[in-house]
C-alpha cells in the first residue's frame, strides 16, 4: 500500500517537473542550512566533553565587589588552588594554570615556537589525558621534567623514543622529557603542547591574593554537590586574605559557551550566537516549507477534480490524506539527498570559516535521529495542511472543478505565508546592512593611535638582551620611521590594576586602571596625541618612575591640569609628566578606561616598529636581516598591528558573514517560491488577462496588475520586518561601547532591494503572461 | 467600414496545416448588420478575430475605416481596438473577480477616461442594459441572460463604431436570447456596426445581411432589407 502511494506520489513530482525542482530545492536549501548548523552546534556543544568524568570537573572563577556592583573574573591568584584543596572538602583535585605561551624548543638541530603552559601538581589528576608514554603524573611532579604531546614527539623526536631526552625550553632551560601524551582534542578549552610544572616559573609575588593572573580548575569528588562545595569555599578569601571575595564553580562543559558573567551569574556568551544561528536555520527551513505549503494549496484547484473523482469511486478522506502525505515526505527525501549532498561540499570550507574541524558524521546516532526528525518534521509540516485541506474536499465540488474557498480562506493564508518569509527575508537583509555597517565602521574607526604601516616583533632570547643596540639598528634602516618596545600590544591592554591613589582621593572609592609598561618613543611611534605635558624622555633621569596618563585617568581622580602632580601607584609617589588625548586601548565593544604608561624597557616583550610609507617591503628585509644577525637561534616572526586589530574581531566577521549568507539563502529560496506562486498565478489568470486585452488593456497595464499584487504584499513584509530589525538591531549594536547608529535609509535600501528583487521575480512571469495572444487564452474556454 | 480582400489565414499545428480563412472577400458599410453564419470549423470566429484586430491575417488586405491595417503590429492595433470595436462573446467572458460595474468599467480605464466621468458612463449604459439594480453582484450571482446583457454593456460602453459578437445567444435560452437580439437591434438602429457570428438562423434574420461560408470562403450572401 506504502509502496503504491510512493509510486504515485513520484508520478506527480515527475508530471510537474517545474514546481518539483522550485520545492525539492528549496527543501534542499533549507535543509543544508539546519544540518550545517547541526554539526556546527554539535561541535561547539561537544567542548570539554571528552575528559573522563568530565561532570565533576569545574572552573574557578571569583566573585567580588566593585563600588557597589558584583564582578566576577575569571583569573584567579596563585594560592587559591592550595587553599581549595586543603578547606573544601568537596574538592579531590585543584590545579592552576598559567597562561598559555609560544616558547622555543630545541632538541639537538631542530628548533620551533610551541604553545604550552606551566600547571601544578594536580593538573593530569583534574584532567585525566591518556598517556602514550612514561606517567604523566609523576613526570609533573617531578623538577626538570616536562610533558609533551604527540604533536611535539613526532615533530622532534620522529623515530626515536623521546623519553629521558633532553629538551632546551626558551632557549634557556633544560627539561628532561617525563611523558608523552595524547594530543589535546581540538574541542578542549585547555589546549597545550607541553607542560611544566607551575613551580619552575612561580615568583614570590605571584603568592599574593592581590595578584589575579590563573586558571583554577577542581575536580569535585564524585556524589560532592557543588553547591556544598560553594558555600565552603566562602571562608577562604576572608582566612587567608582578609578580603571580600568569593570564588564560585562554573561547570566545565560550559565554560566555552557562557563566558559572560553579571551580578555574579552566569549571563551567556557564545551560546548567544547559537542561539541565534539555530533559529535562523529554523527560520530558513520554515520559509522552505512555506514554499511547498504555497505551491501545494495554490494547485490544489488542479487537483480537485482528481480527488473528486477518487473520492467517488471511494477513496476515504483518510487514504487520501496518506497520498498527499506521502508527496511531501517524497519530496523532503529527495531534498535532504540534496542538502546531504551540498553539506559534504561545503563542509572544508564552513570548517575552515568557523575555524573548527566540523566533521559530518550521519552514523552517529544523534544525528541520524535528528536527520530523520529532521525529514519527519519537514514532510509533515509542509504536507500536512494541502493535505487536510485537500482531501476535505467535497466531491460534488469537485467534479465541477471549481474550488471555493473552503474552511478558511486559502488565498489568504497564502499571502500570510509569503508575507511571512519576506519579513523574514528583508529582516536578514536590514541585519546584513546593519553588521555590515558596524564592520566598516570598526575597522575604519580612528582608534587615537597609529595602526597602520606598524610591525611588532617578539623580544625573545638576544632580542631581548640587547634590546638597546638592536633597537638603534632598527632605527638606522632607512626604510624606518620610528620604533619601541613595550610589554603588550596597544591594541588590546588586558592588565589592569586597583593600585592607583591620589591626593584627596574618596577611601571607599574602588578603581580599575589599564597599566602598560613601555620604552622610549611610545607616543611618537604610534602617533598618539598628547592634550598635555611631554613623552618619556632620556633627557630626565627621573621619568623612569613618573607617569603619563590619558584623559579618563585625569577625569577619575578629578583633575583638570594633572601635570605635574603627584599621584602614587606601581613606581610609587610620582608625578605625572604628561596626559595623552584618550585613545582606544581594546576592541570597540570595550570603553575607553582610564590607562597609565611606566616606563620600563626592561619590562618590554614587544618591539613596535614605524615603517616610512611605501617602504614596508624593505623594512621587512632590513628586520629579518638584524634579526639573523642578533637572535639566530630564533625565527624571524613579525606582525603587522592592523592585522592583529582585525582578530580581535574575529568573532564579529564570522557572525557577519554567516548573516550574509543566510541572507542571501532566505532570500533565494523566498524567491524561488514567489516565482512558483507567480508563474501559477499567471497561469491560472490566463482566461483573464485575455479578456482584459481584448478590451484594450496594454501589455504595462498587465504587468502591472500581475505584479501589484506582490509588491503590496511585500511592502507589507516592509512595514513588519523593519520594526523588528529595528529593535534587534538596536540591541546587538549596544554590544559595543561604540557603534554607528542605525540610519534610515538601511531600511529604504533593504526594502528596495526586496522589492526589486520581487518585481524582477515576478515580472518575468507577468511579461509572459501579458504579451501572449489573447485569442488563444479565450479558444481555452 | 470595412473591406477585406483575398483575406488568409492558416494554422499550422506539428505536421498538419489547417486553412481557416481562404481568399475570403467582402464589405461592410457603416451602419450595417451582418450576420456571419456556417458550419463548425469553416473560420467564423477566425474572421471575427481578425476583424476585431485581435489577430492578424497571414495573406490579403483588411481595410478598416479606410486605413490598411493588415501588417500593423500589437501596439498599434490595440491602440484602434480599445477606441473602435466591442466584443460580446458566447461565453461571456466577463472576469469572475470583478463586479458587474467593475467589468463594465474596465474599456473605459484602458482608454483613460478620469473616473468621474467612468461612474457616470458606466451607470448610463447599465441603465439601459436594465441591469442597473446588479451592479455589485458578481457575474456568478446572475443569471445568464442577465451576463451577456452585462457583456452588451461593457462592448458598449466605449461608443464603438463596431461591434464583434461570436454567437451571443449560444448559451442562451430563447427568451434571454430575444432580449440580446433586441439590445444589438436598437444599438443597431443608434448607428452601431455589428457583425454577428450565429448558428441560429432566428438570430439571423434581425441583421439586413447574413454571409453563408464553408470551408473559409463565402458560399452566398442574402441581402434581407
Ligand atoms: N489556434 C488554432 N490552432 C490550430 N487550428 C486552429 C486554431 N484556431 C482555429 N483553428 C482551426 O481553424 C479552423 C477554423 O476555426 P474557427 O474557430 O474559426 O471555426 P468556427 O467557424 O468559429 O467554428 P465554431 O462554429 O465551432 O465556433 C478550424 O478547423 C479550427 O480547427
Ligand atoms: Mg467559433
């Protein structure tokens, strides 16, 4: 019987090739937009997952107060993991970690960079990574040992065993290989190639509370409640430090999607742009099926007379309504072949762009579930209101073939349906133009500091050495404008510090000041316009304690000539020598803060270097050269500031480009669907057209009334899609601390590209319609 | 009014080549009523068509109000259609989606004329068609006497100097089929052209003139006034 009703089912797609193709393919899109992002989810939702009982395992993170407002963050001091361990007893396990590096490795002729950390003791007990060699553990705890992966083992050591070798760590210590362990899955958040033990690195001033610069992470003992584990752990800070601090557990399988944290509680993060792709992809699977639900009710009137005439040799309403059933499973079937099919194609590239490794594996048992609820869900949601509402036809109606409106209004509910998807459609379009905008505007922004034609190079080994001489050097090639050095880029200054305090200052007031160390020429290097006072100066023996501010600063502590005064933080009391016009010193969804410049060369890891315009090229050569000649044991590694500028948007640019993309889908398979309902329309007003042209009508006036109707209804899309974008809009461009405003004319331009685009559509039918002759429509009657 | 001469038209579907129209010739004066009769398939509504400048002949001169117009092109031919011909046709032809004053109305909007002066053309003609009292029904809520009499009323509407009609009564009974006869007659009288394709040879004797064809060419002509 199943079978039968397939076999007409593909009878009918085959008589209707043009509308078939117009709903398979749609289908088809709609589809691969769902499953890309399915793989896409599965993946980001797969983080963490891997590690052995992973659900013990939690993040420590601290929750404080900050002039009246709960802030959590995210690094942790030093002697909190000990102290975890010792007072909770929830807590197995307490590992710290610190930050991941780029060091140098050499083992006899072979030498490169490799990231990897410095962690304590309990690091492979929190996460237990499988070994292929030697105990990890114990080779942890262990001095002069470090751990490597199988990466690092076979890049170096390629045939021989690497343990008990000897490996030179920086280019300045020794460590004997203890472990071997698997590499770390890409969807780890704790991603290294080497470990050493924390205490190889560990300085006395790392021991303060004050000092927030680790991950912590616990592993719970298994029937531990966290929640016991919380209210432990809140005597610690006020035992040991005699602060208000309080560190909470935030499970690890979250922590790559809810990063974000407010009034102490977890408040999102990436799981936002999941979010957000899911219901796009619902969005575009929806306006796919519309499509069939459209063409499906439209024709129906075709089919009248068929289901009249089944009807009367006895079909049931029942039987009938599996037929039609059965046509739309057929065509999802067919469609999700296709969509299958483009996922495989264009998977590298999707992996490439969201720069994960997104595997599609359908034997997974998730995923072939979804798959088929995937098909289910699609074929009965477009096949099951043509369905009801054909086979609730009556027969007698039937057979005279002319179908009046049945139990609610199907014309209607069309134009609802195509309403629909052009607000859907014009929404991603105003979104596009939006993003796009914003995009623009970031990367063209005068941050208040020079990023263009500016190299960094790493200060490691001799460069750092002799950073004086290399330094002069630089400046002697001709293709040189100007160079520095300082601790970390000026394009994203993560360090801040509560240290700072002024004459007068309110004791009960809290601050937070970004803090950079920098070398000489800072100001001059990167063009930064000083409002008041001069740059570091070789000329004044004491600048190497003063301190030069910017505007928020002076503006924090209430002063309006701040030259000269005394203010005490890092170097001490210290007068300020100068006051820079506030420039931007982190991406723009971060305000300007207040920011404090010391000099100390000395603290420098970066050299920033002012090519003279047009000189680049040759500047590169110079750099590359000198760097030969002082650090031969390094490789020569630059990079250009406005390209690491852009990174920090990285996250902006993927979601742009998704939104362009998913745009342009929405709009195409929209299209597809009022090209099928014009051509049908066109077609079914053939007998009218023809009358109205032998009254006269010209073929404009024809073209005219066939798209009118369209364009009302996606004018109508207008006036609904354009709030709503609006309002969301609005809302992701308050993400950034600064943003371009949402002008009028991006939702003219939206409008008029959704109309064009519609009138193009639809023309084309209506031109066919109008300039056929006219006796050949009325002959039909 | 008009003068065909050696008129031709062929159709030609896939291998087989149909002659409608053969080398058919004759006139019409202004102010007269012909009516066109002959077995199915000798080329009556082929004529008509092309009378109406609705198609265009594939050989021989069509001389409309004396201008050659056989070889004018789509826009030019619509352009003397809309001010000069009506067409009532057997099935009525009137759009289901419009009301009877809507239908009535449309030869005026295509010709432009300003709404104000639409309304009152409209309602004049729908006078006298009596049919005034269904002027916002649609055509499927009337009766079909009561449809082609709409039919009448929008061919006329424009003051056409000819009027086309393609066996108005066929789908008529006898009564209602009297009462489209009599509206042609007076629009007849009034000075109105019509040429009138009919099976009916009742039908036929309200004209002055009825042309016999067979085949695509005219057999007899009987002149009856
Ligand atoms: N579009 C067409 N394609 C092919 N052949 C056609 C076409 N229109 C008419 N014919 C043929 O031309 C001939 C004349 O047709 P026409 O419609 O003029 O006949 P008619 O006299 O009006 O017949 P009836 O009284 O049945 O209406 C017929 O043989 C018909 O089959
Ligand atoms: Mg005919």
């Amino acid at each position: 019987m199943i079978r039968n009703y397939f076999k007409i089912a593909w009878r009918n797609l085959k008589k209707n090739k043009f509308y078939s193709i117009i709903n398979i393919s749609g289908l088809a899109l709609g589809m691969f937009c769902s499953l890309l992002i399915w793989f896409w989810v599965k993946d980001e939702m797969s983080y963490d997952r891997f590690y052995p009982d992973y659900e013990d395992i939690y993040y420590v993170r601290c929750n404080s107060d900050f002039n009246g407002k709960v802030v959590t963050s995210a690094l942790t001091p030093s002697p909190l993991a000990e102290a975890l361990k010792k007072d909770v007893p929830e807590v197995a396990f307490a590992t710290k970690l610190a930050y991941n590096r780029d060091l140098l490795i050499n083992f006899g002729e072979k030498a490169g960079k490799e990231n990897g950390l410095y962690a304590s003791d309990d690091f492979f007990d929190v996460f237990r990574l499988p070994a292929i060699a030697g105990n990890p553990k114990d080779a942890l705890a262990s001095p002069n040992h470090i751990v490597i992966t199988r990466n690092v083992a076979e890049k170096y050591f390629r045939d021989i065993s690497p343990l008990g070798k000897t490996i030179r760590l920086n280019n300045d210590k020794d460590y004997i290989v203890g472990a071997v362990i698997e590499n770390i899955p890409s969807n780890s958040t704790v991603q290294l190639d080497w470990v050493v033990n924390f205490k190889e690195t560990e300085q006395e001033w790392m021991q303060l509370w004050g000092n927030t610069m680790l991950r912590t992470y616990v592993r719970l003992h298994p029937e531990a409640a966290p929640e016991n584990a919380e209210t432990n752990m809140k005597g610690i800070y006020p035992k040991y430090a005699d602060m208000d601090v309080f560190p909470i557990l935030q499970p690890l399988k979250n922590v790559r999607l809810y990063s974000d944290y407010k009034n102490g509680k977890p408040s999102g993060g990436g799981i936002e742009y999941i979010r957000i792709f899911m219901i796009v992809a619902l969005f575009i699977l929806a306006i796919a099926c519309i499509n069939f639900m459209n063409m499906a009710t439209a024709r129906s009137s075709l089919r009248a007379k068929e289901v009249g005439i089944r009807k009367v040799v006895g079909a049931a309403r029942n039987s009938l309504f599996k037929q039609f059933i059965s046509e739309s499973i057929l065509t999802s079937l067919l469609g999700l072949l296709l969509a299958l099919g483009l996922v495989k194609l264009t998977l590298p590239a999707f992996s490439r762009f969201v720069r994960r490794p997104i595997e599609m594996d359908i034997t997974d048992p998730t995923t072939l579930t979804s798959i088929i609820a995937l098909l289910l869900i699609t074929g009965f949601l477009s096949g099951s209101y043509p369905a009801l509402y054909l086979s609730a036809i009556s027969p007698i109606h039937n057979l005279k073939n002319k179908l009046k409106p049945g139990f609610f209004n199907a014309a209607f509910l069309r134009k609802s349906l195509v309403v629909f998807q052009f607000t859907l459609s014009i929404f991603l379009i105003i979104s596009m133009i939006v993003i796009n905008g914003q995009m623009q505007y970031m990367r063209s922004e005068n941050l208040g500091l020079d990023r263009e034609r500016v190299l960094s190079i790493p200060l490691e080994g001799e460069l750092y050495n002799k950073m004086e001489p290399f330094k002069q050097e630089v400046l002697r090639s001709a293709a040189v404008e100007n160079a520095t050095t300082s601790a970390m880029l000026p394009i994203d200054i993560g360090s801040s510090s509560g240290d700072l305090s002024w004459p007068g200052k309110d004791p009960d007031l809290q601050t937070n000041v970004s803090v950079m160390h920098v070398g000489y020429d800072f100001i001059k290097t990167m063009n930064i316009e000083l409002a008041a006072g001069r740059d570091f100066s070789k000329d004044f023996r004491t600048d190497s304690l003063a301190y030069l501010i910017n505007e928020s600063t002076a503006e924090l502590m209430g002063m309006e000539d701040p030259v000269g005064q005394q203010i005490s933080f890092w170097n001490g009391e210290a007068p300020v020598i100068g006051m820079m016009k506030d420039f931007h010193i982190q991406s723009l969804h971060m305000p300007i803060t207040p920011l404090i410049l010391c000099l100390d060369p000395l603290n420098s890891s970066h050299m920033l270097v002012k090519t003279r315009a047009g000189k680049t090229a040759q500047a590169i050569q110079d750099l590359e050269k000198l760097t030969r000649k002082f650090n031969p044991n390094y490789p020569f590694e630059y990079h250009f500031l406005d390209t690491e500028y852009e990174k920090l948007y990285r996250t902006d640019t993927m979601i742009s480009t998704l939104i362009k993309y998913f745009g342009i889908l929405a709009m195409v398979i929209s299209v597809m669907g009022l090209l099928a309902l014009a051509a049908f329309t066109a077609e079914q007003r053939t007998k009218e057209i023809g009358i109205r042209k032998v009254l006269g009508a010209s073929v404009t006036n024809i073209v005219t009334l066939l798209s009118g109707n369209f364009t009302r209804l996606v004018l109508i899309s207008i006036v609904i899609a354009s709030p709503v974008a609006w309002y969301t809009m609005h809302r992701w461009l308050n993400s950034f601390a600064y943003s371009i405003e949402l002008q009028w004319w991006m939702f003219i331009l939206a409008g008029s590209v959704a109309i064009l685009i519609a009138w193009i559509t639809v023309s084309g039918q209506s031109i066919k319609a109008a300039t056929a002759n006219p006796v050949k429509s009325l002959r039909s009657e | 009014m008009i003068k065909i001469t050696d008129l031709e038209k062929f159709y030609r579907t896939e291998e087989v080549q149909t002659v409608a129209l053969n080398k058919l010739s004759f006139d019409v004066k202004e102010g007269e009523f012909v009516a066109v009769m002959g077995p199915s398939g000798c080329g009556k509504s082929t004529l008509l068509n092309i009378l109406g400048l609705l198609d265009d002949p594939d050989g021989g001169s069509f001389i409309f109000n004396g201008i050659e117009v056989s070889g004018f092109n789509e826009r030019k031919r619509a352009n003397l259609r809309k001010h000069n011909i009506g067409f009532v046709f057997q099935s009525f032809n009137l759009i289901d989606e419009l009301t009877v004053f809507e239908n009535v109305e449309l030869p005026l909007i295509y010709t432009g004329v300003k709404a104000a002066d639409r309304k009152e053309r409209v309602h004049e003609v729908l006078e006298k068609m009596q049919i005034m009292h269904r002027k916002n029904h649609f055509p499927q809520q009337l009766s079909g006497g009561q449809q082609q009499r709409v039919a009448v009323a929008r061919a006329v509407v424009n003051n056409p100097k000819l009027i086309l009609a393609d066996e108005p009564t066929g789908n008529l009974d006898s009564s209602n089929g009297n009462e489209v006869m009599d509206l042609l007659t007076e629009l007849n009288q009034q000075g109105t052209t019509i040429v009138m394709v009919t099976h009916s040879e009742h039908d036929a004797k309200f004209s002055h003139r009825i042309i016999r064809m067979l085949d695509g060419q005219k057999v007899t002509e009987n002149i009856l006034v």
